[in-house]
C-alpha cells in the first residue's frame, strides 16, 4: 500500500496552524513524562524520605502504570465525547495537583497517593494527543506524527534524567519537585488560551450520547474491529520489555547481573532513551511513505528483541559482553516505535467519532504487559534468589502471548481495513460537488 492509499475524504488540511495547535498539546504530553519518569531519578531520596524498603518503592511504579492502564478506555470515551481540549486541560490539572502533592507528602501513604493521581492526569495526555493529530493532519501524516509524539515523550524522560536529577540533588526534594509543578502551570495556561479540538469546516458530525448504552456501543463496536485488536496486541508485545527495563529492572539487572556501576547502567539506559528517539523518526518515515511495512517492523522488532534477551541471559560468561549489552540497550530503543505501530492499525479501522475509544484500547496492551512482567520478575527474583537469568524469561512469555494473537488477527485485519478503503473511496465518487 502506498502513500496515496491512505488518503481519505474529509482529510484536514494541515500546515502551520496545525503544527501550531498540535505542538501546545505536545507540550502538556512532555510535561507529563517528565512528571511520570520523574521518581526513576529520585529512587534512593524517596526511600530516605519516607522510610521504606524496595518492594514499597516498587509500588510507585505498580500502582502508576495501574492507574494508567484502567484509564484507558475512560479516557478514550472522555475524549470522544468531550473532545481534546477538555480532556488535555483536566489531565493537565490533576498532573500538576498530583506533582505538587509529591513535593509536599510527609507520608508514604499521600506520596503514594499524589502518584496515583499524577498517574490520573498523565493518563489522559497520550490519547488526546493522537486525537489532536488525527483532527489537524491528513491522514497519511498520521503515524509520523504519531511517531514525533512518542519521540517527544522520550525528550520529557531525558529532561528528567539530566535536569530533574540536578535540581533534586542542588536544591533538594520539595524545592525540585514543587518548581517542576510550575512547568503543568504554564502549560495549562497554552492549553486554555489557544487549544482547539479542529480546524474550522472540519467539526466531527454531531454524535447522540445516551449514557451506558454510548458508553458499551462505543466499546463494542471499537472492540469488534479486528484493527483495534490488532493494534492493542502489537502495542502489548512491543512496548513492555523497554518499559520494564527503563522504569524498574534495568538499572538492578545491569548492576547486580553485570557487574557493572551505577554511572554505567545509567548511560545504558539513557542509551535505549536516545534509540528509541532515533529509530522513532526513522519508523515514522518508513511506514508514512509504506503503509506495509507497519507489520514486518512490529514483528522484526518482536524477534531482535528475543533474539537479543536470549543472547544476554544465556551467555556462558559469568557477565555478558560489553558489546553485547549495547546492543541490547539499542534494540530496546525499538521497542516504544514499535509499540506505536498499534495505533495505526487501530485508526484506520475506526470512524472518527470512535478514534479516542479504540487508542484507549490500543494503549491499554503495552501497559497491561508491563504490569504483568514487572510483577512476575519481581517473584521470580524472589523465588530464585536473585537469578536475572530464570525471572527475565517472563519477557519470552509475554511475547509468545501476544505473537500468537497478531499472526491469529492479521489477516482480518488487512481484509476489513481494505474493505473500509473501497467504501471511503465510493462514497467520495459519489459525493455531489459544491
């Protein structure tokens, strides 16, 4: 399929005013993923700070991608009936809310509970930030733009890693964590005064809502779509094995496994922070000029990352290679292009007024994965006594799980998403002209 194939009727217009409006709501998403990644730099303080051991700091990150994940489809829903700038600006205030509350907890229990609500507010951004795209550019720009997106995200992880770090350390938890908040501030400001839903003479049809039975309608009808299924199941076998690595086990793997220091890990992992950055615009490009091409890098993504896991764990020596773990760490920078790639087997299978409904969907795969996996890591560590080796296979699982549903749906997929192509295209054939 080229690029002229993913054309559709009624396709905005883009240009400078798109870029303009689509940036502001970029904005929001990068402020939230610095407030997300932000407890990754600040591990050892909050431990100080409110006294507790590993398995409790682990809850942070447990309970933020829950409340992430069970947001989903809410969010989704919220967005298809209350539109983006709505949904982008409350996401925006409980973010800001639930980073000031963490600045300012005494406790373990309200930090706990300022992360959940930062979960809350995060949870809104992403798919808001699709919609936005969708409702601004044409559709064969959607999965570079959604790639740029992802991209921009991780530029909100490095400002935490590079900057966030040195205001802890130079100025201290509350003073770092409360002049962070300011950045959700202003933001919600440029949210407020120049955010728009769409371009004018691209308003969305007028869509009846009718209490649960829009709420189940939306659902099911998102979820019969084999697109949607498709995308949530390439967004669930992609994503989790860099979220894993870079939110929680990463740093204890490369140290504790791999004999290596802390400063080391930590390039490893700013390292799969700027893959994923560079192979995220390369991604973009391809499957924007190549529509094609969404699954063979979903799945060659699938296999270098096994094929790379396996290599590391089963290596003889008592610690991989240098080399090998570099690698590694590169090919991990796929993952979230990868996992991106759902979403645009969702979006062609559904109809505007559904498209925040089935990326609520789709984004739900990727985080359910990694819940799963940090928590089944985790026992296995447990139950082994710290064998990396036997508690990282819990990543060939995942992904066996989730190969096995892509290959089931693929074909299905394609059918219906050609089928709605030939629709779309008659119908312009038979639009009368002005």
């Amino acid at each position: 399929m080229n690029r002229a194939t993913t054309t559709l009727p009624g396709d905005p217009p883009g240009g400078r005013r798109a870029v303009a409006v689509w940036s502001i709501g970029v904005a929001v998403y990068f402020v939230a993923v610095i407030f997300r990644t932000s407890l990754g730099v600040a591990g050892l303080d909050a431990a100080d700070r409110f006294h507790v051991n590993a398995s409790a700091l682990s809850t942070f990150s447990i309970l933020q991608l829950l409340v992430y994940a069970g947001m989903q489809i809410p969010v989704g829903l919220l967005v298809d009936r209350l539109g983006t700038k709505k949904v982008l600006c409350l996401g925006a205030v409980l973010f800001t809310v639930g980073q000031l509350g963490f600045a300012f907890s005494p406790s373990y229990g309200t930090a706990l509970a300022s992360r959940a609500l930062l979960g809350c507010g995060d949870a809104m951004t992403f798919i808001s930030v699709l919609r936005l795209g969708t409702r601004w550019f044409p559709a064969r720009r959607g999965p570079f733009v959604a790639q740029l997106a992802g991209l921009v995200g991780m530029a909100g992880n490095l400002v935490s890693t590079l900057v966030l770090a040195r205001l802890l350390h130079g100025l201290g938890w509350t003073p770092a964590f409360a002049g962070s908040a300011l950045a959700g501030a202003v933001v919600l400001v440029l949210a407020l005064l120049f955010l728009k839903d769409h371009p004018e003479g691209h308003e969305p049809e007028p869509f009846p809502h009718q209490g649960a039975a829009y709420v189940r309608r939306q659902i099911a009808e998102a979820w019969r779509e084999p697109g949607t299924r498709l995308g949530m199941w390439v967004h669930f076998t992609t994503q989790f094995p860099a979220m894993v690595f870079l939110l929680l086990w990463g740093l204890p793997f490369l140290v504790q496994a791999q004999g290596l220091s802390r400063a080391t890990a930590g390039e490893l992992l700013t390292l799969v922070v700027l893959s994923n950055m560079v192979i995220g615009l390369v991604y973009g490009q391809i499957v924007a000029r190549h529509h094609a091409a969404r699954l063979p890098l979903a799945l060659g993504t699938v296999t270098a990352t096994a094929v790379m896991w396996a290599l590391t764990l089963a290596w003889p020596g008592a610690h991989a290679p240098m080399a090998l773990l570099l690698v590694l760490c590169v090919v991990l920078g796929a993952c979230g292009p990868a996992s991106m790639l759902g979403f645009d087997f969702a979006r062609p299978a559904n109809p505007p007024e559904r498209q925040g409904t089935a990326s609520g969907i789709t984004n739900m795969g990727g985080f359910i994965a990694s819940m799963t996996t940090l928590f089944a890591i985790g026992v296995l560590l447990d139950a082994t006594g710290d064998d990396y080796s036997v508690a990282f296979c819990a990543v060939f699982v995942l992904q066996a799980l989730g190969l096995t549903q892509i290959l089931r749906l693929r074909g299905r997929a394609a059918r219906r998403e050609q089928e709605r192509l030939v629709a779309s295209r008659v119908e312009t054939v038979h639009v009368p002209a002005a």
